[in-house]
C-alpha cells in the first residue's frame, strides 16, 4: 500500500514527463492537428442565444440624506446601467454600482465601470451564448484584470437574462428561496452621533429596523470611542434589543485599535467591522482573537480568493458577501461556499444599490441558508427615487425577496431616461 508521501512523489514523477505541458494544452493540440477552428460552443442554447451587444448607461440618483464614513461622503448615487441583447432580442438587465458611484472605495468608479464594459468587456463576450457562464467570466478575466464591479454589473446581466428564457427566478440557480424575507440593518451615518441616535430610536420605535450599522472614525480617536460609547448605551437604555455593529472603514491602525475596540466591546457593540487598513489581514486576526465579539473584514476581502485566505487565518469571524464587490453573482455564491466549508456565518452586503441591483442580490441571499447576520440592502430606502418599476419592499425590520422571473426587477423606462447622464 502507497503512503502518503509515495503518492506525492509519483504525481510529482507524473508531471515532470507529461509533454503537453510545454506545448499548449491537449485541446488545443487536438485542435492543431484537426486543422480546423471548434465550431462556436452555444452551451446547449440556439444560435438565437448568443450575445448580440450590451449597452451601458449611467445615471445620477438623489439620496434622501448625506451618506458619511471614515473614507467619503456623498449625497447622491450613481449606477450604470447594463442591458444586454440576444441574437434573438432578449434582454438581461444589470447594475453597476460602487458606494457614491466614486472610485474612493474599491478603485472603480460609474464612469471606470462604463468604459471597462464598453471597450474590453462588451467586446470579448459578443457572440458568445449566454448559457456559457463560466467560459464568459474567463473571457472576461481575460479581457480585463480585477474590475470586479464591472464584471458584477454584466454578470447579473447575464443571470437576468438566462432566468428570464428559463422562466424562473434567479434564486432557483442557487437552490432555491430558503427564506422569504431577511432582516435588513439601518445606516447611522448621519456625520453627528447625537443625531444617529435620534435616528436609531425613531426606527425602533416604528418597527422599522432593530439591527444598526454605525459608521466611525473620522475624528479623534478617544473623543470618537465616548461618543459611540454614549450612543450604543442610550439606544440599549431604551431598547436592550438594538443590534448595534460599528464599521471604521480601516480608520485606524492596529495599535489604535487594539486600544480602543475593547472599550466599545464593553459598551455594547455586536460587531466590529475593517477597523484597519484592507491589507492587514494579520492584524485583523490578532484582533479578532483579543476580542469576544466578531470582526468583519470588508475592504479587505473581495473574492473567493480572499475569503478562503481570511478563513484559514482567522481574520474574519463573519463574511460579508457581495455581489458588485465580489465580481458578480456567481462568483459571490462560491465564496459563500468557502464561507460554509469553514463555519463562517455569512451577511448580505450592498454598495447601496438601486432596486435593481437589490433584487439580483437578494435573489442570491434568500438562497443562502448561513445567512444569520441579516442583510445590509437598504439601498432602495437610502435614494430619493428609484430605477425599477416596483421597488424593493420593506416590512417590520426586514426586506423582503423579490419573486422573478430573473432577477425580478424591471427598469421604470421614464425615470431611466429621467436621471441618466447628458
Ligand atoms: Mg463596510
């Protein structure tokens, strides 16, 4: 009987001889030899399916309040817009999104998104089937390195699209709804810890929200932690119920952190998300083991890649998952997966997406059975107007799953043409 280590050695044995290695793959070897190019792969589509274009469009959305964290404010919410055509005149509908639509998060911004779809994007995927998915996220890789919000916003293009000639909700791809509604978190960020906590008591008091999402670190750091301190304690004063979880968008650094997060431990936080800088991981794991509480990377995890890089670390106690960040809906569920292998409760996050892209994103939530820290897509309820014909609904502190077919959102045509960019 082989041990382990003789396995080893004879694979190792095995590719050291293997030829083909050196001179392309098997395919395309056989491909050489047939003389022929392979006929177009329509993944078991008609010719009718395959990608005829996709057009991009941005536009401009008003948010009902100013939006404040540690790395930008904005008062307003851009997308792009993605319609993607078949051969046969089906159409996919996508969102590109990044927080504020700026570059100030992730490097990307609407107009970044638009112009990485229009040159690389678009032209790489067109006349290929839409059932292809995998091969079409290649393609894409291979037509543009990361821009994983670009690839996101054509990618739910493609999900709406093959679920709309299927006839099924979207969620159906990925299981099925295990739920019909999830508890959705609140944004204290209006700039002013008083005025979050006239905000946090007026959505407990309506039954609109029990589950918080506070935003610090823009000013000093002891004045910021008796603030926030003060704030949690006079929530929890009047209700002891408030979820009340703090995001610091990687304000500080390590020794800051280490510091001060036990102080907002003991007043009552639930969870502390990216207090440092997205490429310390290490530092968010020595963290996450001097404190009770979860930490949440966010800025720091972005693909499947990463979350299975955080995971064996340690460095994150909850995922959060997101499709625009993550690079798109497919690619969002198999890091879920990773979060699931390694016992890693999951939180459906947003880059405050219109109607559209929250209903692409719950589609995939409502599938995800660890889905335990709720959901942050408050989006539809953050814009002063929206983009889809019926927008996402809310109901006594959670947000409710769309129903398709596809993503099951449509675009309201007026107000497209309303607040899309001269
Ligand atoms: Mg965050």
């Amino acid at each position: 009987m082989l041990d382990s280590r003789q396995v080893t050695l004879s694979y190792d044995r095995k590719i050291q001889k293997t030829p083909t290695l050196q001179h392309g793959s098997l395919m395309q070897q056989q491909q050489k030899f047939a003389g022929t190019a392979p006929a177009p792969d329509l993944a078991g589509g008609s010719p009718e399916d395959v990608i005829d274009r996709i057009e991009t469009t941005i536009v401009d959305v008003p948010l009902r309040r100013t939006h404040f964290h540690s790395s930008g404010t904005h008062g307003s919410q851009s997308y792009v817009v993605v319609q993607l055509f078949t051969k046969g005149g089906a159409v996919g509908l996508g969102e590109g999104v990044t927080p504020g639509g700026r570059a100030f998060w992730g490097g990307e911004s609407v107009e970044s998104i638009k112009a990485t779809i229009d040159h690389y994007l678009a032209p790489a995927l067109k006349g290929c089937s839409v059932f292809a998915h995998e091969r079409l996220l290649k393609l894409m890789d291979r037509a543009a390195a990361r821009s994983n919000f670009a690839k996101a916003a054509v990618d739910i293009a493609l999900h709406d699209v093959v679920s709309r000639l299927l006839d099924t909700p979207l969620a159906a791809f990925y299981g099925g709804k295990v739920r019909d509604s999830i508890p959705v978190l609140w944004p204290l960020a209006t700039g002013d810890y008083d005025r979050d906590v006239d905000d946090a008591l007026e959505q407990l008091s309506t039954r609109r929200h029990r589950y918080f999402k506070m935003k610090i670190g823009q000013g000093d750091p002891e004045a910021d932690v008796k603030a926030v301190s003060r704030a949690i304690r006079a929530i929890h004063a009047q209700f002891p119920e408030a979820c009340i979880t703090l995001d610091f968008n990687q304000a500080w650094d390590e020794q800051t952190a280490a510091r001060w997060l036990p102080a907002l431990q003991e007043a009552g936080a639930a969870l502390i998300e990216q207090p440092v800088p997205a490429w310390n991981a290490a530092g968010m794991a020595r963290l996450a083991s001097r404190l009770d509480i979860p930490v949440m990377a966010d800025e720091g995890l972005w693909d499947l890649h990463d979350a299975y890089d955080y995971f064996t670390r340690g460095a994150t106690d909850v995922f959060c998952v997101k499709v625009a960040k993550g690079g798109g809906i497919r690619r969002a569920y198999k890091a879920a997966a990773v979060a699931e292998a390694a016992g890693i409760p999951l939180c459906g996050g947003m880059a405050l997406e219109s109607s559209i892209g929250t209903a692409a994103s719950l589609q995939l939530f409502g599938a995800l059975p660890n889905l335990t820290w709720g959901s942050e897509t408050i989006g539809p309820r953050l814009i002063a107007d929206d983009l889809a014909t019926e927008p996402i609904r809310y109901r006594e502190y959670e947000v409710l799953i769309p129903d398709g077919p596809g993503i099951g959102a449509e675009l309201d045509t007026d107000k497209f043409k309303h607040y899309r960019r001269a």
